[in-house]
C-alpha cells in the first residue's frame, strides 16, 4: 500500500470548507488540475463523478465516504489500481482549522500513481485555502442586506388534492416550477396549497419551493417559504428564506422576496444578507 499525506492550516471554518467540497462543479476554482468536472447525482455515498485534467483522457471516481463538516474519501479504480483519496477538515483548539488529504493506492502501478496523483496536492491545498478565506471575509462583508431584482417564468400545474373542500370552499393543490434569472440565476421546485372561497377575490395559499442555482456568483441552494392571502382582491404575501435552509456558497442566506406582475410578466425583488 503506497501512501502519502498533505495539509495545510486555514482561518476559514470547517463550514467554509465543506461548502467548497460539497460544491463539486466549483472544484475547478481551486484545483488547476481540472478541466472539466461532473457530478452524478447528489453529493452523497455512492454517487459517482467524472474528473478531466488538462491533456488527460479523464476517470470516473465514486464518492465512498460523505461526513458533513467532516470531509469524504472518493475511490478511484484503473485497471489493478485502486485510489483512495481522504479529504478530512479537523477543527484545532486554536480555533484555526487543518484540512489534509490522505492518499492510499494499492496495486502494481501504485507508486507510479501516487507521484501523478499527490504531485500538485500541495498547490491545491493552497489555493482552496486562499479561496475559503477569501469567501468567508467577503461573506462577512456582504452580512448587510442586498437587494437585487430580475425576472422569472413559472409553472403551475394541478396535482390531486387530499381533500376538495366543503360549503363553498375550494381546496387546491398544484405543483411549482421556475426558472429565475438576473443575479440570481436558478431552477426551483415545489408544492402550492390553495383555498378559493365563495366571495370574490378573497383566497389563501400556502407555498414551499427550493430553489438552487447561484445567487450574486455563489453557489447553493435555500427554501422559500409563501403565505399569501387576498382579501376581495387586495393581496398579501409574505415570502421568506426558511432560516438554516442555505446549502453551499449559500450557508447562513436570509433574506424576504416580493413579486410583481405586469403585462403578464413575473418579476422578484429579493432583499437578502449572508452571515
């Protein structure tokens, strides 16, 4: 078994890092070695990914080990060779945080492997440190409220309710999709609960969506929560970002959204800060 072992010490938080790692179309950002990147699937245990370096043919390798804010092992097999890469982030009672990469190989080719795998391990610890650094002082920054606007296109589609309603009440249900675009630039998904009454204009609803994509530049996903009412047609809405719902580059998002409609089309006003 051929091994080797690289590491550096960061300022930057095991959250910090773990949102670089789970960030696998980002890799490329502080890892030179890559041309091109994809991931298959979510960024869980047996999801697999293909990985190009520059001048390569490229390989595909199987994440076997995800522990969130702790690091992930991907395996990695060519031939009779199999790779193991270990990607951990330690938290050190200085507050400072390490991060190291452990390599194990085994099989005929493993020494030859390992100085073609480990070569540039340094540089790239370097560059995820200065990158992490950088985003979290920019994350401080930006813990003042942003707002931005833009447009988006919806589909609303019916979907089979659990119950239809009673006495005049009409109980609905519909799926939500959307493509948002402008400074935040994302897909979302999810599920309408609606209420129609008798009395014209006065209706409720109810709405959860994720939406995921980038936001400003940065990477992640959140949730959106709606609570919306009309009373004989003057409307209401409160639209929330579900606190602790940030994923990635989007960890620690708040923020309240409102729409607007003119000549048929949508548009979204978001106000958000990142702490």
């Amino acid at each position: 078994m051929w091994t080797h072992e690289a590491s550096i010490e960061t300022s930057a938080t095991p959250e910090r890092i773990w949102a670089l790692f789970s960030d696998v179309a980002g890799w490329k950002r502080w890892n030179a070695g890559i041309e091109r990147i994809q991931l298959h699937g979510p960024f869980a245990q047996g999801s697999t990914f293909f990985m190009k370096p520059p001048g390569d043919e490229g390989f595909t390798s199987t994440l076997v080990d995800i522990r969130e804010n702790e690091g992930f092992t991907d395996e990695t097999v060519i031939g009779d060779t199999r790779v193991w890469v270990h990607h951990h982030i330690a938290l050190l009672p200085s507050g400072n945080t390490k991060i190291t990469y452990r390599t194990e190989i085994s099989g005929p080719a493993a020494e030859e492997f390992g100085q073609m795998v480990t070569g540039d391990f340094p540089d790239v610890l370097k560059a995820l440190k200065h990158l992490a650094e950088e985003t979290e002082s920019r994350t401080a920054v930006e813990s003042v409220c942003v707002k931005i606007s833009g447009k988006f296109d919806v589909s609303l589609n019916p979907l089979e309710p659990y119950s239809e309603g009673k006495n005049g009440i009409a109980l609905g249900r519909m799926s939500i999709d959307k493509y948002f675009h402008g400074e935040l630039e994302a897909t979302s998904k999810g599920e309408m609960l609606s209420a129609m009454t008798p009395v014209k204009g006065s209706a409720g609803y109810v709405a959860i969506e994720q939406v995921e994509g980038r936001l400003s530049g940065k990477q992640g996903s959140f949730v959106l929560q709606h609570f919306g009412t009309m009373d004989k047609g003057g409307d209401r809405l409160v639209l929330e970002v579900v606190p602790d719902s940030g994923t990635g580059e989007l960890l620690g998002l708040a923020g309240t959204m409102a729409i607007k409609i003119e000549a048929g089309q949508h548009f979204y006003e978001f106000e958000y800060a990142l702490s």
